[in-house]
C-alpha cells in the first residue's frame, strides 16, 4: 500500500480497481453524509437513475443527441482534416492558425449571427457544434503534425519522393491512427456542447432539452439522475473509440505500451 503514495510507483490492475473502488464508496458516503433536503442522496439518484432507464422519452431523446453529435463530428473531422493536410502548404497555413485561435470565441455572442445564417433549428445547432468543435480538432492534429519526427521526411527524400507524396505518406497514412484518437480525446467536447445548443432549439428533443425541463422544475434528482446517464454513455464513446483504433491499427497499442 505505500507504492499507492509514492511518486511514479506502479502498481498492478487489480490493486488500481481496489482503489478506484475504495474512493467510489468513500465519495458516496461523503454524499449521503453531507446530503440534506434540497440535495437528493446518492440512493434517490440511483431509483431515479433506473427509473430513466426504463422509460421510453429518454431513449428517445438520446437517440436525438447522438445523431447530432455524431453528425457534428463527422462534419468536423473532414474539415479538420481538410485543413490540417493543407496547412503544410503556406498559403494555407495561415488559415489553419487562425482556425485554431478561434477556441477563444465564445459562442455566446454568435448565436444571433449563425441564427440568420441558417434556415431551421437543426441547422443552427450543427452549425454551433461544428464551429465550436474544429478549432480544438485543428489544433490537436497541428500538434500532431508539428512534433513528428524530421527523420520520417528525410527518409522519403531518400527514396526519392516528391513533395506530395511525403504528405500522403508521412501524414495522411502515417498518422491515421492519431485521427481516432483526436476524436476520442475531442468527443467529450462535443458531448459537453450537446445540451448548451439543445436549449436553444427545444422543438427536436434531446438529452439537453430534458435537462433544461428537469433544471425548470427544480427537480434535482431527475437532473443528477441524468447527468449520470450523460457521463455514462460519454464514457461508452471514449471505450468505443479507443477499441476501435486499436482495432483498425494494431500497431497503436505498442505506442501506448511505450509512452506507459
């Protein structure tokens, strides 16, 4: 037990699940301790939590948020990819910068202008997940590109290959791997913005429009109930993701061998 406090010890799987679970169990009961008449305990959440789970409107509403965020990553990532490929030309590289100091805009004061950009709610809700999703995409996958190794481009030049071929190859096939993981990493993201653009267009449904109606009420179980449900399935998606990479590219599980 003194590896568990010692700096870079390591210890095995099932002493790590015993640990994790040890805090679980800990922070329930700092909860159920600390709980009082406006914050529900840890066992209505759990009721309510099933309760939703059985009920027809939440898979419903999730099937909403799913289809859009799925919708807005895959939008993203072509984009993403579009001009992360072309920022190694320099009349696009500028381009590409300026798309990554976008993370500073806040979406708060655009929404008036995306509004009278797009024809309906759906519109207007892909559009703000899209626009607030590409400059982190961008910038996870520029820093992929700034940090590969100066002799992978020697090597090409080596075998003679011209410049775009080295892109393709060094880039495009080399880093394919790190595609997934950008969406992995950037997943939660999008998951987060999910229930902030859901609140301003009600008439679809979705996961965010339930919440903003629970949060309404005052209904704090329902709401921490489906916060639960939210992280759950962000958690299923990282899973998801992970698996497939790995799936699609064996080779990926060596790198993260190495890095641990």
């Amino acid at each position: 037990m003194k590896k568990v406090f010692q700096p870079f010890a390591k210890i095995n799987r099932q002493t790590f699940i015993l640990l994790v679970a040890l805090q679980v169990v800990v922070t329930l009961l700092i909860w159920h301790g600390l709980s009082d008449g406006l914050i529900p305990r840890p066992g209505k959440v759990a009721t309510a939590f099933v309760q939703l789970l059985g009920s027809k409107v939440l898979l419903d509403n999730i099937l909403v948020s799913l289809l859009l965020t799925l919708k807005a990553m895959l939008y993203s990532i072509l984009i993403t990819l579009a001009f992360a490929y072309l920022s190694v030309l320099p009349f696009f590289k500028s381009v590409a910068l300026f798309i990554v100091k976008c993370r500073y805009l806040t979406l708060t004061g655009l929404i008036f202008i995306f509004t009278l950009l797009t024809k309906d709610g759906s519109q207007l809700k892909l559009s703000l997940l899209v626009f607030g999703i590409v400059p982190f995409f961008v910038t996870s996958f520029l820093s992929v590109i700034v940090h590969i190794n100066p002799q992978e481009y020697e090597l090409c030049k080596t075998l003679g290959y011209s410049n775009w071929q080295t892109l393709y190859e060094v880039i495009i096939i080399g880093k394919a791997d790190q595609v997934f993981e950008i969406l992995r990493q950037n997943f939660a993201i999008s998951w987060l913005m999910i229930t902030m653009v859901e609140g301003l267009s009600m008439s679809e449904g979705g996961i965010g429009t339930l919440l903003i109606k629970y949060n309404k009420y005052n209904d704090l179980t329902n709401v921490l109930a489906l916060q639960l449900v939210i992280f759950l399935i962000g958690l299923c998606f990282d899973y998801l993701l992970g698996t497939i990479r790995h799936w699609l590219f064996p080779y990926s599980k060596l790198k993260t061998v190495r890095t641990k």
